[in-house]
C-alpha cells in the first residue's frame, strides 16, 4: 500500500485534462476545508468587528504574496525555467536557486518595512472606521501573518518546480494542508487567544505547505544552490524582464479587493464579512474549474507557443475553454439560483444572523454573473504568458481598475447602495475585461475562428438558462409545500433535490443542442464501465485459479 501510495503521489499528469482533474479535485477537497473555515469564524466570531479586522490585516500579507508568487511563479517563472531545462539543466537550477534567494531576501525587507509601519498601514486600510484598540489588533493580526507568507513564498517555488515537470498531485495537496493548519489553529487556540489563534494557524498551515512538498523534490533531481544570486544568468534576466507586467497585472487585481474591502468598511464593519463569504462561494467554481484547466493547460502552451503556425497551441486553447465553460457555467447559474439556501448551508451558524445571510447572498447573487468571465481571464492570460506577453493583460487590466473603482465609488458614496453594489461593480468590470483580452488575443494569433468559440459557448448558455428554470421551480415548491427550510435537514434535501433537477436539465439541453464536451462525460461512463467489467472478470479469473 505504501508503494503503491508512493508511486501515485509521484505520477506525472501527461495530458491537460488528467492534470486539471488532479487540480480540480484537491481544489474541491481544499474549497470545502475553506468553506469549514468560513463556518468555524463565522461560529466564533459571526459577523463581528474582530473578524472584520481579521480580514483587512491580512490584505497586505496577502498583497506581498500574490505580488511575488502569483505574480512571479505560476506563469512567469514556469514557462520560463522549462524552456531553460529543455537546453541546459544546469542552468535552469542555477535560474530556479537565484530566483528562490532573490525573492525570500526581498520579501524579507519588504516585510520588515510594512512590520515597522504597520499602524500607519492598518489606519489607511480601515479608512479611519477603526479605534486606538481595533488598529492595535489589525497590527498584531498582521505581523502574525506576514511571518507565514515569508514560509509560502518558499514553499511556492517548490510547487511551481514540481509542476514544471508536470508532478500535480503533491503541489495539489500543499493547499490543503495549509487550509487544515488554519483549521487546527483556529479550533485549538480560538479559546485561549480569540482571533489571534486563526493567525497562528496561519502560520502553521504555512509549515505545512511546505513540509508536504520537501521530500517530493527527490523526485524532481532539485539541486539548490543557496549562494546562487545573479541577476544577469539568462532565465534570471528573461523572468525578471517579465516580471514587471505580470506583478502589475497581479498588484492590480489586488487593489481591487483591498479598494472593495476599504469601501465595505465605510458600508458597515459587518459587511467586509458578508463580502468575504460572498467571494468565497463564488470562487469555489472559479478555482476548480476556471483556475484548474488554466493551470494545467499553461506548461502545454507554453511548449506550443514556440510553433510559428501556432495550430496546435490554437486548438489546445479553444479545447480548454469550452471544457472550462462547459463545467463552470452550471455552478454559476446554481449558485445565483440557490443563493440564500448555499449561503445558509455554509455559513448559517446561530451566530451569524438573518440579515448577515441576505446581504451576504445579494453579493453572491452579483458575484456569479461573472464567473464564467472570471474563469475565462485565468485562461486568456496564462496563453499571453505562454507566449511570453505580459504587459498586454496589465495594460487591459488597469483600465478596468479605473472603472471599478469608480462605479464601486457610485455605487457606495453616491448612491448609497448595499454591499451588493461592490459586487456587481466587481461582476461588470469583470465581463469588460474578459471580453477585451479576447479580442486582443484572437488578434494576436491570427483569428480564433468565431463559429469555433461562439456557437459553442452560446449552445453551453442557452442549456444554462433551462438549467436555471429548473432550478427555479423546484425550489419553490418544494420550500413552499414540502420542506420546512428553517431546519438544517430540510434545507440540504431542498438544495439537493434543486441541484439535481438543474443539472440533469442542463445535461439534457446540452446533448440536446449537441454540445461536444458532453461526450467526454459519455467517454468517460463507458470507460468506468469497461474498467469495472474487466476488474469482475480478473477477480472472478483469480478465483477459479485458487479453487484450481
């Protein structure tokens, strides 16, 4: 069993799919412990002030850590060190142990700076709505954090080198682990030291993000060289000539959190919570799907993107984009449906009010108008990164920084509007930039063919609209005449009876409509039955051998 554990955990993921599904499964396991974590702060703390602070004294922590991993890592650095490694594996280590040394010493100053300053940061972050106490606490909540993310920012190369090599399975699990630190630190510290115990779960879900991954990296033959500095060796000097779109591309996607957190406080302190758990519900379909297929798919356009005729990494994009839409589409369309009862599933604690649970599903409801846009932006970017274009997402995505926050500005000090406001401003600007890093990437190929990318996804929405009155229906009937939805049980039959309706709806209209990703759910059927009957005829061989 351990072998076989062994091997499993050391299987590289060949094609896009296997990789994304690995993806997508641990992001599902880690999006439900996210979804425990939203439930165990919302049991302790409901919708209170100290989980308000919480959440906007790790917003510079996590600034710093999608900055330089999210920024640097997943798309600049692996295409990168894996064109390098096709050449020269000595050089690709020596790139990968001076980006590593590089990138802990600057994170280590930059967070020695935000330590010293960080009154003045947790102030400009709470745009003056805290007290003397609550900024003292936002302070010591964030020093806590930012050891950990210095932990990540190392752990995080690990995983990007493993995927390199196309290894999925024990970066998959590094999240998890984190989220079960998290978990462990909230439900054991929690008591003894309130919310700073979810601060140092923090910490320790950090540690074991990278414990996890360390004995993998035999595996990878990882030669580290911890004196290793150059700026000027090849790789180094092509990631850090790279680096400075996709930071801003990263630096602005975060603004707009941190802007959409500022503007919920000046709401109430109650809604950066309900915008918090609003996100986090509708991030769960955008990171199994839309985050998972744009991940795995990005080292295999990144090996195409060197073809002139650019014809397979063409058909490798426009696959991956109807699987993605195909998948995330429906769970948008769920999550707009059945927002009040997913809402209440979740996070529905004694402690987290009735209100709390409407607002928070208002700005569900507005979050997943743009999923499916979302999802698409994860993609588009990481075919400009394979194609080594960094400053064409950022230069879209700065625009709409600009519009965001100006319609989020609108919407909250001039027109008074609820937290669901934030929300839809977030969901426009959103399907803005999705549909321009489109149009600007069909261009750059050379044309995408519009019957081989519309007539598809519009065949997926047509289905995801029936899908919708199927849900809808049900959901009235059976709230109105036979479940009683003010208990736990009644609720999940509800949502479940509801879902499955919705989806066997959707799955009809897209065989319907003829919608080729179906097939991969047929192929996949027959195959798990072929696969059982060849196991029930090895087993039934085996035995009359025995008996023989």
């Amino acid at each position: 069993m351990l072998n076989n554990g062994r091997r499993f955990a050391i299987k590289t993921q060949k094609t896009i799919l296997s990789a994304a599904f690995v993806l997508a499964v641990a992001s599902g396991f880690n999006a439900l412990l996210g979804f425990a974590k939203g439930r165990l702060l919302a049991t302790y703390f409901g919708d209170s002030i100290d989980l308000a602070i919480f959440y906007t004294a790790d917003r510079v922590p996590n600034l710093i850590y999608s900055v330089l991993v999210v920024g640097a890592l997943s798309t600049v650095f692996i295409p990168v060190f894996t064109s390098l490694y096709k050449k020269n594996k000595e050089k690709a280590w020596d790139t990968a142990s001076s980006m590593i040394n590089i990138t802990l010493v600057f994170f280590f100053v930059l967070s020695t700076i935000i330590y010293i300053f960080a009154p003045a940061v947790i102030k400009l972050l709470s745009v003056g709505q805290f007290n003397n106490d609550q900024i003292m606490m936002g302070v010591r909540l964030m020093r806590i954090m930012l050891g950990a993310q210095l932990v990540l920012v190392a752990s995080s190369f690990l995983t990007s080198i493993l995927q390199s090599f196309k290894y999925f399975i024990i970066p998959a699990l590094a999240p998890i682990f984190y989220n079960v630190g998290f978990i462990l630190g909230t439900v054991l510290l929690t008591k003894t030291y309130g919310i700073y115990g979810s601060a140092y779960g923090v910490v320790l879900g950090a540690l074991l993000h990278l414990a996890i991954q360390i004995p993998m990296m035999r595996s990878a033959d990882f030669k580290f060289s911890l004196f290793s500095f150059s700026f000027h060796k090849n790789g180094t000097r092509e990631v850090f000539e790279l680096m400075p779109s996709r930071i801003g591309s990263v630096l602005i996607n975060n603004l707009i959190s941190t802007v959409n957190n500022a503007l919920a406080i000046l709401i109430s302190t109650s809604a950066v919570v309900h915008l918090k758990f609003a996100n986090q519900l509708q991030f769960f379909p955008v990171n199994i799907f839309g985050f998972s297929l744009a991940h795995a798919s990005l080292p295999t356009l990144a090996e195409e993107g060197d073809d002139i005729s650019l014809k397979k990494f063409k058909r490798t994009f426009i696959t991956s984009f109807h699987q993605m839409m195909y998948l995330v589409i429906p769970v948008s369309i769920i999550l707009l449906v059945l927002r009040v009862p997913v809402v209440r599933i979740v996070y529905g604690a004694s402690t987290f009010p009735w209100e709390a649970t409407v607002k928070t599903s208002y700005a569900l409801g507005f979050f997943s108008l743009s999923i499916f846009a979302q999802s698409g932006i994860y993609l588009v970017t990481r075919a400009f990164y394979a194609l080594k274009d960094t400053s064409t997402p950022v230069k879209v995505s700065t625009v709409t920084l600009l519009v965001n926050v100006l319609l989020s500005l609108l919407f909250v000090e001039y027109l008074h509007l609820g937290v669901w406001s934030i929300a839809f401003s977030f969901s426009i600007t959103s399907i803005l930039t999705f549909i321009t890093l489109m149009v600007l990437f069909s261009s750059k190929i050379g044309g995408l063919g519009f019957e081989r990318i519309v007539v598809p996804f519009t065949k997926i929405s047509y289905s995801a609209i029936f899908m919708g009155a199927g849900l809808y229906l049900p959901l009235k009937l059976l709230d109105q005449f036979v479940f009683d939805t003010s208990r736990t049980v009644p609720l999940l039959m509800l949502t479940a009876v509801a879902s499955l309706v919705g989806m066997t709806t959707y799955l009809f209209f897209t065989w319907v409509f003829k919608v080729e990703e179906i097939e991969l759910l047929f192929k996949l059927a027959r195959k798990l039955k072929l696969n059982k009957e060849a196991a029930t005829i090895a087993t039934s061989t085996i035995g009359h051998r025995e008996e023989i």
